[in-house]
C-alpha cells in the first residue's frame, strides 16, 4: 500500500469505519473500539484484501462476472465497475430465479459473484452458493460471512467508501489483466463511482410511494373482503325477505 495515498483516501472516505455491532467471522478484522462504540476495522487489511480481490476477479471470464447491490448507494459504483471491467451489474431486486432457473428471462450465466453487502443481497448468494461459484463481499462488522469466500472488510454502508473500494478494484483488475500497463491510466474518476444525493432522493422518494400504495392496496383488499364477508351475511336475510314479499 502506498501509505501517503491509499491509506489517506480510506481514512478520507471512513472506510475503515464499521457499526456497533461485531459477528463471529467479523472480529478478526476489527483493530479498535472508539468511545461511541463503532469497531475501526484495520486498513492495510482492507487495502491486501483488495488486491488479492483484484488478482482474483482477474482469472475469470470478464463476461461471466456478476456484481450485485441491493442497497442504494451501491447502485452507482456497482454499475461503474461492471462497466470498467466488462461484467455484468445487478442492482435492485434480486429476482429468484436469475442464477439458477435457465427458462428465466433475468437468467444470467456466471462464474464468479461479487456483492456489496452480504445481508441484503443475501438472495443472490443463495443461489451462487447452489451452483458452487466463488463469492467475494464487501463485509462491514456486523454482517454474516458464512457463504462468504473472500471477505473485503469495508464500510459497506458509506457512499464515498463504497466508491473508493469499487474504483480501486476497478483499476486494479484492468492492470492484473493487463488491459492498462499501471493504474495511472485508468481515466475513471473516483468520483465517476460515487452515487448522487440529488439521484438517491429521487429513488427513494419513488420507493416511499410504491411502498405506501402497496400499503394502501392492502387496505383496500382488507376492506373490500370484510364487504364480501358482510354482504355474504346479509344475504339469507335479503333472500328471506325477498321471499316474504313474494309470498304474501
């Protein structure tokens, strides 16, 4: 690690910063406690891991590399990486079915999963895991590594940190591949990788309003079925004295 630059850059963007919470496969990887509780994991730690990472995705068929983000800020860095090296980004939704259902039209070959966040992109791990291809996470202190292969111990949670780790791994991969001859020629902006607040805002404000018609539509399926139970109740009632009035 070149400790006047890399080392500044994790610091800058908190990337060594985790929560408050620690699990078993994360301790090893934790350096301190600070005063308010959040575990420091330890950066030259994370800066190997990146490597390793990088000389790793660097032996895969570039066309069967899937990347993935469930959360938000993920989105960008995910998508600028898939473009970079010439995978593929998943970001969203995991649609079940898209690794292991071959009649699927999300269906995606692939030989190697890298994921943001073990937790909830927990449904794309899944299903790597049935098919036996190797994962790489971006794990923070308190997420599960059981199906893990290679841990990346990072602030998986940070916008800035997110797109530091992912335009590293970028760069270096193109120079393990030796699709560039050193780093410096990589001409993607750090910043390139970094989501918009602006464009974050949008997205959940769109999110908040499906998520409040689901809510509402429920309602409205609660409502209409309590109807049905009523109307079902009152009608022997409205037979009879339709009956009545025939009769007399």
């Amino acid at each position: 690690m070149n400790e006047s630059t890399d080392s500044e850059k994790y610091l800058k963007t908190g990337a060594h910063i985790g929560t408050k919470y620690k699990t078993d496969g994360m301790k090893k990887y934790i350096y301190k406690r600070r005063d308010d509780g959040l575990k420091v994991m330890d950066i030259q730690t994370l800066d190997s891991r990146i490597e390793i990472a990088s000389k790793f995705i660097s032996k895969y068929d570039k066309n069967k590399i899937i990347v993935a983000s469930r959360k938000l800020y993920g989105k960008t860095p995910v998508i600028q990486f898939a473009q970079a090296t010439s995978g593929k980004a998943l970001t969203g939704r995991f649609i079940p079915g898209s690794f292991t259902n071959p009649e699927g039209k999300k269906f995606l070959e692939l030989d190697l999963l890298i994921v943001t966040e073990p937790d909830s992109d927990f449904q794309a791990i899944k299903e790597a895991k049935k098919l036996k291809i190797p994962i790489i996470a971006l794990c923070s202190t308190n997420n599960n590594t059981k199906d893990v292969d290679l841990i990346i111990p990072v602030n998986n949670k940070g916008r800035k940190s997110l797109a530091l780790v992912y335009w590293m791994l970028a760069k270096k991969t193109l120079t393990e591949r030796k699709e560039i001859k050193n780093e410096e020629e990589f001409k993607v902006t750090v910043e390139d990788f970094e989501y918009k607040i602006k464009e974050g805002k949008e997205e959940l404000l769109k999110e908040k309003r499906t998520a409040e018609a689901k809510r509402r539509g429920k309602k409205g399926g609660k409502q209409l079925r309590r109807d049905s139970t009523s109307d079902r109740r009152d009608g022997p009632t409205n037979r009879r004295e339709s009956s009545s009035n025939q009769r007399y």
